[in-house]
C-alpha cells in the first residue's frame, strides 16, 4: 500500500464545474471532498449525519433557518445533522467538506444539482 | 444550539505547547484538533483508526518504516490504522489532526509526550 500526500491546490486545478463535490482522500468510513461553489445552492438537510465545511478560498454564506454563518478562507463549521442549510457564494468559492462516505450533496431532495457520490479525483 | 463558525488562525493563537492536540470542532464523533509541533515526536501507531494530517502552516515529515511523507501548507495525508508513523518538523509547524473523539494522540505507546485527550479551545 503506497501512502501519499494530497496538495489540495493542485487537486482543485483539476474541478471545472460548480456544486459537485469530489473525492481527495478517505479516513475510515469519511471522505475529504472537494468543491468548487458559485451561485445559490437548495435547502436541505442531512438526516444520519453532520457535515462539516471548511473554506479554502473565497467566501461562502450558509444560510439556516435563523441565521447566517459567513466563512472565509481557514474558517470552518459543522452543521448538525438534521439542520436544513442552504450554501450560497457570491463569487467563486473553494471549500472541503468532511463527512461519511455515500452522504448524498442535496441530502433529503434530489434536484438536478443532485450528483454521483465517490467520484475520486 | 448556537452553530458557529470556527476560525482556525484565532484557535492557533490559543496554542502554547508543542505535540499537544487541542479540540476545536466535533462531527458525528469524529474530531478537529488543532496543534502546534516543532522537533521529534515518537514512533507509534493506532490499531483501531485511521489518522489525517492537514498541514496549515510550515512543513511536516511523516517518517514511515519504508519511506518518508513530506507535507506543505494546504498538503494532507491519511495514515492507515496500524501503520507505524513518526512526525518530526525541523521548525515550527501548525497541523489540523483530523480522527474519531478519543484517539490517544501517542497510540499504542505511553510516554511523556502523551497528552489528555478532548481538551477544546
């Protein structure tokens, strides 16, 4: 088994669409994601599990029910499973997401934003 | 429930010691630890999990029994459970330690680098 680093500058060099979360790296039964986001994303939550967003580059905006989480480049959150979210980013965003493998990216709704899981980069 | 976000420069701030894991974040019970490491930690493994090392800032070696893992700024690494490891930074470097809640950051070994575990800043 051969063990390697993961430079996520040159992985992200390698995503050419929005909203569609790729596989860098797996841990266990999680998976490092990455995305790149631009425009608004849909309300949805995720039932089983809580995910976390940590933003690489550019901002992001997560809107909840009752407020709003803004993030910047080394800013991180974790929502709660269960909490319906909707991510938005006014300009071209990087960001991973940390959670388990198989986590659909609309959660509870399939919409044409809905995309195939574990594809790896 | 308040949801915040985190930001992890600030959290570094907060970190005095070296090879001294400091929670900031939970996920399901996996969890998002902060540190500052600077020398020679000690050869050591985990048998129950995998272990990610995300560098944020300076350089970080991962001696393995076989081969060596350098890792940068925005480079990461998932080092399979039972895999023997040694980190070492020639200057100061500061690393996001991604794993499940509990994980004794010495493993199998018991030194006087051993740490209390789920200490949050």
């Amino acid at each position: 088994m051969k063990i390697n680093q993961i430079n996520i500058n040159q992985k992200f060099k390698k995503i050419n669409d929005f909203w569609s979360p790729k596989v860098i790296a797996q841990m266990n039964d999680y998976q490092f994601k990455l995305a790149k986001v631009k425009g608004e994303f849909i309300w949805h939550h995720h039932d089983s599990t809580d995910e976390t967003f940590f933003v690489i580059k550019g901002n992001l905006l997560i809107e909840l029910k009752d407020s709003k989480i803004k993030l910047g480049p080394g800013e991180l959150v974790v929502i709660p499973k269960g909490i319906e979210h909707k991510p938005y980013a006014k300009d071209e965003c990087e960001i991973m997401l940390i959670e388990p493998k198989n986590v659909k990216n609309t959660g509870n709704i399939s919409s044409e934003l809905t995309v195939e899981n574990d594809h790896w980069i």
